[in-house]
C-alpha cells in the first residue's frame, strides 16, 4: 500500500519510506500546505504507518492499519473540538497528560492536531512542554496551512512536511476519474483555478454540481436587485453562531469571485456565474467581493452576526 493514495510529492514520499525502513522516524511531523493539497490524506497514511505490523508501513492489511485508516484505532488520538474557533489549551493539556499512558495496542502512540494554525501561544507552549522530552513511543502530527503561525520554538523541533501542488496531467487525470461526467472546460477551469491542489479543485466541481440553497438563493436575489430577497436570506442568519455563519459568508464570496473571474475568461462556468455575470456589471460584482470579504472579517472577530447581517445588505443594496 505505501503512500500511493496520496497523489504527487515523490521526494517527500521516498524520504518517508525510507525514514520508515530505517526505523529513523520522528516524534513530531509538521504536516504544512495550502487548503485542499492533502495534509489529512497524509496524516491518515502516516499515522497507520506509525502504528503497523507489516514490513512495508503502512501495509493496509494488519489489524492496526485498518484500524487507523477506519479512525477506530485506539492509539490514534485527535486533539480538536471543531466547534471551537482555536484548539482549547485543555485538550492539549489533557493530551499531554495522556502521552505517559502507555499504547492500548501499537507500539506507538499517535496524536494528530488537525488545526494547528488554530493553536494559540498558550495551546502552543502546553504542547512544547511534552515536546521537549517526549515518551519513546509517542508521536505528534501537527497540520497547518499556515505553518508562519507556529511559534519558532515549536517549528524547531519538527520535521517538515510541506505538500506541493500536482502537476497538470496529474490533477486532471484525477478530477476526471471522479468527475466522469463533468465537461472538459469545467475540468480544465477547475484545475487552473485551483492553483494545482486537487481537494480545492474537487471543491470546486461539487461546488458546480450541488449549490447550496442559501448560496442558489443569495445569488437569485443579488443578480437580480432584489432587496428583499436578499432580506429574506440574511436575516435568518442573525440568529446563527460565527462560526456557522463563517463558511456560508466565504462560500458567497467565492461565488462572487468566481462569477468576476469567468468574465475574464477564469473561473469555473458555472450556473451561478452565468446569473451574475448576465445581471450586473463588473464594478458591482467587485463591490460585493469586497464586502462579502470584509464581512467575513467582521464575523472573524468579535461582531455579532445580526449587525454583520445588517451591515451587509447595507452594502449589498
């Protein structure tokens, strides 16, 4: 098995199998790269690698790869409570804490922290603590697609792993295994657009072939004028929480951008495109990007959704 299911990165790949033959691995991985270049795919792989009985790790067929490739492995510990907008320093004290507690199964202990650019200094320095002098079987996968966000002092004693983008054969050949029925300009736009990082691009293509009702409506009622439309789908989302709010702000916007970049001839051809570029000028499209950004910030920080809400059909109008 190895770590052919993560597509690209020879280099980064060789270096691992043969860190692994030579059983001279690390306690602690930085896995870095943009949003969508397979810093999760990787984690997965390397963490049943860590955990495995088979001679090429990881094998896929022992008891502790498919176990950790299921995420049912009982020394694969994820340290995030996604609800939270930065990783509680009581998860990562409590998994420090834990680290000294011998593994249930494996010969190792894995413990992956999938928002490590969502750790503050506080959450940062508990982890640095057992860093430091850790267990012999204990292991830290750390993803971040900031990695400039990591205090120096924890980047200092990781190894890095940074993903890089997929050359063009390779992303299309794989969006077309998964997309088989999309068309050839849609797969093209995708891949350009995605700066070569296939979990953007798939995005992208989902994006086209199921729109979000919230987004179908925002885009109806922005294409066409309508303020009171546009009313009826913001102020049910006064109600909601920012970090709910957050995605479906950002999820506007890229539609926005992307209706702005397939006018000069980018972007993704989709229905909702189309709608905007057909409604309104591109000095209105520009103004709605910025205000969806900004609006984003707002809901980023300490502002309350109903006066982001406000605000934003404010502008919108």
């Amino acid at each position: 098995m190895g770590f052919e299911a993560l597509l690209g990165n020879a280099r980064l790949k060789d270096n691992l199998k043969s860190a692994l033959r030579q059983g001279k691995t690390s306690h602690f991985y930085l896995i870095s790269g943009p949003k969508g270049s397979g810093k999760r795919t990787l984690a997965r792989l390397l963490a049943a690698a860590m955990v495995c009985a088979g001679e090429d790790k990881p094998c896929g067929v022992c008891s502790h790869c498919r176990k950790a490739l299921s995420g049912s492995h009982p020394d694969l510990i994820t340290v995030d409570d996604p609800e939270k907008r930065y990783v509680p320093v009581e998860l990562v004290r409590r998994a420090r804490a834990d680290i000294f507690v011998q593994p249930n199964e494996a010969a190792k202990k894995v413990y992956l922290f999938p928002r490590g650019q969502d750790m503050r200094m506080e959450s940062q320095n508990a982890l640095l603590k057992v860093l430091e002098e850790p267990p012999s079987y204990g292991v830290f996968l750390l993803l971040s697609d900031n990695p400039e966000a990591l205090l120096p002092t924890v980047r200092s004693r990781c190894v890095e792993l940074n993903l890089k983008a997929l050359d063009g054969p390779t992303l299309k050949q794989a969006l077309r295994r998964r997309f088989a029925d999309a068309s050839q300009e849609a797969l093209e736009a995708a891949a350009r657009q995605s700066g070569g990082y296939l979990g953007q691009a798939v995005e992208l293509l989902e994006g086209e072939a199921g729109e979000d009702p919230r987004a179908a409506a925002f885009v109806d009622a922005y294409a066409a004028g309508d303020l009171y439309a546009l009313a009826q789908v913001l102020v049910p989302l006064e109600k909601s929480k920012r970090d709910a709010l957050i995605p479906v702000l950002q999820g506007w916007c890229a539609l926005v951008q992307n209706a702005l970049l397939q006018r000069s001839g980018g972007g993704m051809p989709t229905p909702a495109a189309k709608k905007l570029i057909g409604r309104r000028r591109p000095a209105e499209l520009l103004k709605a990007a910025e205000a969806l950004t900004k609006a984003v910030e707002y809901a980023q920080g300490n502002i309350s959704p109903g006066a982001i809400c406000g605000w934003l059909l404010w502008e919108l109008a």
